[in-house]
C-alpha cells in the first residue's frame, strides 16, 4: 500500500508544509568550480530536468561539453523546501531535478535535451528502474516559450525513435518551471572524486540515440559533445 502511495501524485492540500527557509547551499561547484546558485555568469542560460536519481543524472551534465554550472534540488511540487526525505515519502509531489547552467555559444538547448532523452528511459511514468515513486518520474521544466515548443519537438522526434525500437509512449511531463529548491549540501556533486566517486548510481537510457550520437549513462559518465 506504501508502494503505491508513493506513485500517486499527492494532491496540493495534503502535501507536506514544509518551512520558510531555504536550503544552504556551497559557494563553488565541487568539480567546475563555478556558483551553484544565482547570480550566474554573464550570456549563460538555464536548463531544468528530471531523469531518475539526480545523482548520476547530474554527474553526466557536468561532463558535458559548454555547461558552466550543474547542482541538484527538487521541483514541480508543493512542499516549499523540502527536505530529501521529506521528497521521498512521496507527500511533496516534488521530483528530483537537476539544474543545468549553460553557455549557448558552446552548445544549445537542443543538445542538452538529446543528453536528457538519451541518458534514461522516458516511458517508464513513475519510476526509473528500481527506484520507484513521483521523485523519479522524467520531466521537462520549461523556463521560456522557446524551451517549450523544442522541448515538445524535441519528445515528438525521440517517441518516433522509441516507437520504433518497440518502446511504448514518453510519459515525460513537459511542465513551465517552478520553483527550483536546492538540495542538501551532500547531495551536490554527490559522484565527484571527492565524496563519493563509486556510489550509486541508477541512470541508464534505452540504448536508441537521437540523432548520431548515444547519450550518456553511468558506465560511461560522458555526455555527447553535439553534432
């Protein structure tokens, strides 16, 4: 019965209250050295996403070519700054997202949607793997109209590779962005060399790439470059 709870999505007025304050959050980011929260580089733009576990998922953005900045929190829920265990009973309708600070003259949008198809399994609604509840469903947080519309292009080119493939249809949810509350200060760059390079990590994709190139995993750790 817990199981199941934990993979409907809690309505608004029965989600946890959470509190006021917000989540410390380091100086510098643990690899890049770059801030992990606002004000970011000057020409840089932000990208939101959820693909499973944010441990291994952010680990593959940090690797990617022409992203200046990633940290993890949770978001498209309720619950103002929760805490991680709070997001994982399953009462703050939050999921686990990675935020992705990017230089577009180094790479684009587009591209950082293939890493974020590529690197997980976009049909699997409530769940990546083994790791099962509302923290782990895909997602898609749109900051401008622009995101939305190639993000939705971006879904419609990849579900016409999955069809294909024998993989039934994306439940990726395409969503506006919400708040984005960082995560506890361990969870950050939790698979750096300097906390916790060997440790868990359940991001896998379907193995079908769009376009030319395969996405990252947990094996692999690295990210396409672009075209």
């Amino acid at each position: 019965m817990f199981g199941f709870a934990k993979t409907q999505m809690v309505a608004p007025e029965k989600a946890l209250p959470g509190r006021d304050e917000p989540m410390p959050v380091p100086p510098r980011h643990e690899v890049l050295g770059s801030p992990l929260a606002p004000p970011y580089p000057d020409g840089t733009e932000i990208a939101e996403f959820a693909l499973g576990c944010f441990w291994g998922a952010e680990r593959i953005f940090w690797r990617t070519p022409g992203v200046v900045s990633t940290s993890v929190g949770y978001e498209g829920g309720h619950t103002p700054n929760p805490t991680y265990e709070e997001v994982c009973s399953g009462q703050t309708g939050h999921t686990e997202s990675v935020r992705v600070v990017y230089d577009p003259s180094e790479t684009s949008y587009e591209r950082l949607l293939r890493v974020f198809w590529e690197s997980h399994d976009p049909t699997q609604g409530m769940r990546q793997g083994n790791d099962v509840g509302t923290q782990y469903r895909s997602a898609v947080f749109y900051r401008t109209e622009l995101q939305r519309k190639t993000a939705e292009a971006s879904r419609d080119a990849y579900q016409q590779v999955l069809t294909g493939g024998g993989h039934g249809p994306i439940s990726t949810e395409i969503a506006p962005a919400t708040d984005f509350y960082f995560a506890e200060d361990y969870h950050q760059q939790y698979l750096s060399d300097n906390k916790n390079p060997n440790g868990y990590c359940g991001i896998a994709g379907t193995g079908l790439p769009l376009g030319d190139q395969s996405g990252g995993s947990c094996q692999t750790g690295i990210a396409p470059a672009g075209d």
